[in-house]
C-alpha cells in the first residue's frame, strides 16, 4: 500500500501538473470504487467543467480542491497510483502514447478510473487489485468525512511534535494497553501515513524491536522514534518514494520510486544487518509482515 512518501510524492506531481486544468471528460469501469455522497454517474456529470484548484494530502487520502466548492478524494489503498499523460481507448483497454517511454511498464495498465483535461492530457488511476476509493463531496461538510476526521497528526506537518508523541504515549501508558510499538505506528488514528515499510525502518534505526510494549518505551526510546520519523519520511519523499520487489507503486509519471534502494531491514529476510553482522528475521503482527534486526532491536 503507497504510504507516505509515496502518496506525497505523487501530490506533489499533481500541484505541478494539473493545476489550474479543467476536467473535460471522466471514464470508469469500475463503479464499486466510488463511495457515497455521490455514485460514479453523478460523479462524472458534476466533474465536467471543474478547474483544479490545488491538490494536498491528508494521510493516505489524496485531495483534488475544485471550483465550486468541491473536493475529489482518491485513496490509492493497495496497488492504487496515479499516473499522468496521454492514451486511447482500444478494444476495451487503454493504450498508452508509445512516446511517453513509462507508461508501458506492465503495472501501469490496470486503468479504472480517467481524468481528461482540456489540454489534452489525462490522469489515470491503475489499481490492479481495484481497491482504490473515489469520493466527491462539497468543501463545507470536509469535517464531516469520517476518513479525514479520524485521523491523527500528520508527521510531516508543524503540529507533530516530540510532545505530542509523548502524550500519544502517555495515554497508551495510562490506560494499560497492551499495545506493541508496530500497532502503535500503524494506527492512522494516532499518527497519520505511516505504513508497514516505514513503520519497520523507523524501529530499526531506533533499535527497538517491532513487538516492544509501548508502555515498556523509555523517554530516550520515544525522542529516537521521533527523530527517525521525520529522517525517515522526509528522505523517502525526497527520493519518490519505494517500489519495492514487485510492487504496484509509480509516480505520476508512471515510473519506480527510488528509495527502495536506501531501506535497511524491510523485505530483508535471512540477509546480514549492516549494523551487527546478525541475519535479519521476519515476524507476523497482526497481518503484517515485520522485518527486525533480533541483536540490535532486542525485545
């Protein structure tokens, strides 16, 4: 699932390429994909005509701000990415322009949702498992969409202080939860982007195995945490974000991100630590698959 970084990178993509385009068609076939207020058919006669605003993200969601007040959500979810450029519709499937070298690659094919613009161009969303989520809503009721509102603080943002964490902290503590450091990255509802990847390089640079009870967390464990968030997360927009093995994620230009090149421990299974020589292991948390270090991330 694009995390992050990779959903960052293709917002940041969007605010350089179609801002300020208007949408002159929309074509799916996919109808279970898009959510209430609105089903695919009016979905598509209330886009016509709209000027693209901005685009921002808020956690995984990305947000396309529209004249007249409206608000396009995409959630990329599992194999979801957006990419911009040119194709036609043949025989059922969409051929992209042979000139654009990227939108060839295999996992770019898997269009179900299109987006032209008065300027010929088009934003597609390839979604090979199609469980990408599209909702389109007025601006004013923004507070009242239960995926923005319930989610915690952005890390990349201003409000997402070392205080903050620590009251996050504080709570799980006060309360008694049972609760490990992986669960606790991975609740959007407390730290909002993080995903399975990052969750895993961050405990590794913080050496504090996956599986550690959040109330067992010293205060120099948590400032650790903190700093390997922001270092992580930034560096990983600044790379485009991972693709990593065989995974579905590309940039809005259809190509791989690249800092599956820098991760340390994920998808590291049975290779040496770079840091202690010691053979990396893999655990299930939840559903989840968690990379670990077991000499330097010792429970």
């Amino acid at each position: 699932m694009p995390e992050l970084p990779e959903v960052q990178t293709i917002v940041n993509g969007l605010n350089k390429k179609i801002v300020g385009l208007k949408i002159s068609k929309v074509w799916f076939d996919w109808p279970k994909s898009i959510k209430m207020p609105v089903n695919g058919f009016k979905l598509s006669q209330k886009l016509i005509g709209k000027k693209i605003l901005r685009i921002e993200r808020k956690g995984k969601n990305i947000l396309f701000f529209l004249s007249d007040d409206l608000i396009l959500l995409i959630h990329l979810k599992l194999t979801g990415h957006l990419i911009y450029g040119c194709w036609q519709y043949q025989k059922k499937h969409w051929m992209p322009d042979s000139e654009i070298k990227h939108l060839s690659d295999p996992d770019n094919r898997f269009i179900h949702f299109m987006i032209s613009f008065t300027n010929s161009k088009m934003l597609a969303l390839s979604d090979m498992r199609k469980f990408a989520k599209i909702m389109l809503f007025d601006f004013k009721k923004i507070n009242q969409i239960e995926d923005l509102n319930i989610l915690g603080k952005d890390p990349l943002s201003k409000d997402f202080s070392l205080t903050y964490l620590k009251n996050l902290i504080d709570l799980v503590k006060k309360k008694k939860l049972k609760t490990n450091i992986k669960q606790f990255l991975l609740d959007q509802r407390k730290i909002s982007g993080i995903g399975n990847i990052y969750s895993d390089e961050i405990l590794y640079a913080s050496k504090i195995h996956p599986l550690k009870k959040v109330f067992d967390l010293n205060d120099k464990e948590i400032k650790n945490i903190y700093i390997n968030i922001l270092k992580i997360l930034k560096k990983a927009v600044e790379e485009g974000g991972s693709t990593v093995g065989f995974g579905d994620y590309r940039d809005l230009e259809g190509k791989k991100g690249n800092y599956a090149s820098h991760l340390l421990i994920y998808g590291k299974l049975g290779q040496k630590c770079l840091k202690c020589k010691g053979i990396i292991k893999k655990t299930k948390i939840g559903s989840r698959s968690s990379y670990f270090c077991p000499k330097c991330q010792k429970i």
